[in-house]
C-alpha cells in the first residue's frame, strides 16, 4: 500500500471516531528506503500558513528525528497559546484554520 493510501485510510478512521478534527502532524518514516530510486531527504514540509503539515525522517538511522522534536514543540506551543486566549476569553475559532 502507497503512503498516500495509508494516509486516506487512516484519516476514515480518524472521521469513523470522531477525531478528525484532532490537530495532525504527517510523519513519513522510513525515508532511509529507496523506493524504485525515489528517496526522500529529512526535514519539514509547512503548509500555506506557515504550519508544520508533514516531516519526514529515519528512526532506524535518527535522521530527521531533530525535526520531529521541532514539530512537536511548535505544535505544543501553538496549542498551549490558543488554550490560554480560550481561557482568558481572547480566542478566536478562525485561528484554528
């Protein structure tokens, strides 16, 4: 199965659960595998707004694993604001888009 395909089956199950609104961060392991000679380099793809959508590494070899840890704190970070606007009555449901 193509990681495309993953990705969609994946996403049924997350809309079956009631979690596809659950903020996602795309992580494509095994970048280290060359596919018919089609390999990819580590690092982070952004969407138009400037949010981390998708990072690509290696666990097997730790390349990359430095962007995950990036991923993971700015997507912390960005959460930890809106749940602080929520709070204190500043939040804005559009920012979430």
């Amino acid at each position: 199965m193509r990681r495309d395909e993953q990705v969609a089956e994946v996403n049924k199950v997350l809309v079956e659960i009631g979690a596809d609104c659950v903020p996602q961060i795309l992580v494509w392991n095994k970048i280290d595998i060359d596919r018919q000679g089609y390999s990819l380099d580590p690092g982070i793809e952004r969407d138009e707004y400037g949010k981390i959508s998708r990072v690509r590494l290696s666990a097997h070899s730790g390349s990359g694993v430095e962007y995950l840890r990036q991923a993971l704190v700015e997507s912390a970070v960005g959460l930890s604001n809106t749940s602080f606007a929520k709070a204190h009555g500043e939040f804005n449901s559009n920012e979430l888009n």
